[in-house]
C-alpha cells in the first residue's frame, strides 16, 4: 500500500491543480476525508490550485465549511483528480470529475468497480478519512496539518466506525487518530455539533419507535412515508437518519429504514455479524459488508427485499452462535 501511496504523493506533486471529489449525498467521511485532504495539499503546496467541487451537500455537516464554486469544463482538463471514498463512477458527486487528466481514487468500499488511473483501496479500513491520516502520517515530513484539517479528518472517523465502535476498528485507527488528537481538535465543540438533535428530531424518533415493525427472523424495520416526513416536518435527511433508532434491538441483526422519494424508496441496511452488501447489490445498491444502501422503485421490491433479508437473517440464525 505504501506503493499507492508514493505514486499518489508524486501524482499529487506533478501537478499544479488538483480537483477533489467525492459521493453524492455524503456523509462525514466523504465531507471529511475531502476537505481533510485538501486543506493539507493547500497547507503543504500553497502554490498549486486545490479544488473541492461536488454537485450536492449535506446540511447536517455544513458546520465544518463549505466547498469550492463551479469552473468551466475546460479548467477540468489539466487538473489531477482525486475522489475519496467512493466506490463507484455513478456515485461521484460531480459528474465532471471524468474531464480530469488523470484520476486517483482513494476508498475503503468493497472495489465493485474500478475508475481511476491509480487506486489505492483498502477495504478494511474503519473509514476514507483513516486512510487519509494514514497518507498524512506516512509523509509527514513533507506533509502539513493543522487543527482545521485534523478537525475534518477526525470528524469522518468518528461518524464512520460509529464513534469507534464498528468491527473494522483496529489498533491502526486508534493510533491514527491519537495522531490527528495531537493537533488540538475540539472534541466537546465537534461531538455537540455531530450528534446534537433538534426537538422535532426527537419526535420524529419517538414516532418511528412505534411504527417500525420486525420480522419472524427479527429483521427490524420502518417505512418513513412522504406523508409521515410532511406531518412531522422532517427533511430527507432526518427521515434517513432513521435508520440507527433500530440499531440495538437485541436478536435483530439487520434493520432497514425504506425512505419514500418522489419516484424511488432509497434504502438504508444495517447489520451486525450477517452480510448484506450482496442483498444491496441485488437493488442497485452496494456498499460494506454490514452498512449498504439501495434504490428501489414500488412497494412490491419493499416487500420483496424484506423477505430476502429474512431468509438471510434465518439462515444465519440457524448456521451461527454466539450472535446477540
Ligand atoms: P448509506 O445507507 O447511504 O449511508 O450507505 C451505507 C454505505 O453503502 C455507504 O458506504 C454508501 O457509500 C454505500 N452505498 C449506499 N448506497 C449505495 C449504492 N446505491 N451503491 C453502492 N454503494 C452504496
């Protein structure tokens, strides 16, 4: 890995702009890992341009900053871009990323698809941003840090292993992030502004406990309807967050959140112990081994992926001990 990671540090250095990318929708390791990233190459090369442009944003992370303006297309073709965190073309943000010289990609997502002209993917670990101190930490001696991008970088690895939590977490992500804590991150300011909830949110959650229901296997699950997201005054985003309110019913090892759109029912997989990225895959989706997403189109594919998700969990049941 050290490889990819000197052919990327030389990449990084032949260039005079650099265009960082990441997932639509994102969440705050692609939000961290980007703005991590690029606040570093501008720390460490304020002579080169460093971009960060993507199409869409998220609300609940717009206290750790912004990103950079739209650029004509022509300005795109001498750049080196880099996309974090994303596994697959179609989920880049910016669309435009494919009008760069070359292309580097930087994730920790089962490698369904390659894009780029070099590619450094480790799927074992915890989170992009994990990969990005790793990438700081390995050329520290040429790199520069700060608060600001520790601060990002933490963020992503935080919310990515569930505040450390997950299975992926090794003794190599709590090394790398003592060494983004040696950089005075605020950690009170930043776990108030990650997980702080608005009273309605709050509501909505108590509501969302007396709708989800569970299967015969104990698949837990809930459909946040257009209706129920108009009469508790949620966004797309709360309704999506919906998905950990099922995250610690004892013998339920996957929980589903269905989130109705105008034409499609996005959906969020959770598990513990049983894989369900295949089971994403199945539903235009993908994603990790026991957190995926996938798109469906009627309530009959609903009913369908939960009755798979049984017949997983079932079997996993049946074929495994030791899972709570
Ligand atoms: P989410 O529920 O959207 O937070 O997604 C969980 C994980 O699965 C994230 O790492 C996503 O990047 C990935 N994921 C979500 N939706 C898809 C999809 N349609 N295709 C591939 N990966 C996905």
């Amino acid at each position: 890995m050290k490889e990819n990671m000197t052919t990327i540090l030389n990449k990084i250095k032949e260039y005079n702009k650099i265009i960082i990318f990441r997932h639509f929708r994102p969440d705050g390791d692609a939000v961290g890992s980007t703005k991590g990233l690029q606040r570093i190459l501008k720390l460490t090369y304020p002579e080169k341009t460093v971009l960060l442009i993507n199409d869409d944003y998220a609300d609940y992370l717009s206290f750790l900053g912004g990103e950079d303006g739209p650029i004509a297309d022509e300005e795109y073709s001498d750049a080196l871009g880099i996309v974090c965190d994303t596994a697959t073309a179609k989920r880049i943000s910016n669309q435009k990323f494919s009008l760069c010289k070359e292309i580097v990609k930087i994730d920790h997502h089962i490698p369904i698809e390659s894009y780029g002209n070099y590619e450094w993917v480790e799927e074992e670990r915890s989170s992009c941003c994990e990969m990005i101190a790793h990438f700081y930490d390995t050329f520290s001696d040429e790199l520069k840090i700060d608060t600001e991008a520790a601060t990002y970088i933490y963020a992503g690895m935080v919310t990515d292993s569930g505040r450390f939590r997950f299975r992926d977490v090794s003794s190599e992500t709590m090394r790398l992030a003592g060494v983004m804590l040696k950089n005075n991150i605020d950690t009170e300011i930043l776990f108030a502004n990650l997980y702080l909830k608005d009273f309605e949110e709050f509501k909505f959650e108590s509501h969302a406990h007396k709708k989800m229901q569970i299967t015969k296997n104990g698949v837990a699950y809930l459909f946040v309807t257009k209706r129920m997201q108009k009469k508790l005054g949620i966004t797309k985003e709360q309704a999506s967050a919906s998905v950990s309110f099922m995250d610690s019913i004892k013998g339920s090892l996957v929980w589903i959140a269905f989130i109705e759109g105008d034409t499609e029912i996005r959906v969020r997989l959770r598990s513990r112990f049983v894989k369900i990225s295949d089971l994403a895959e199945q539903y235009r989706g993908g994603g990790h081994a026991c957190a995926a997403g996938a798109t469906l189109y009627s309530k009959a594919e609903m009913k369908e992926l939960i009755a798979k998700a049984d017949a997983l969990l079932g079997e996993y049941k049946a074929n495994n001990e030791g899972w709570l």
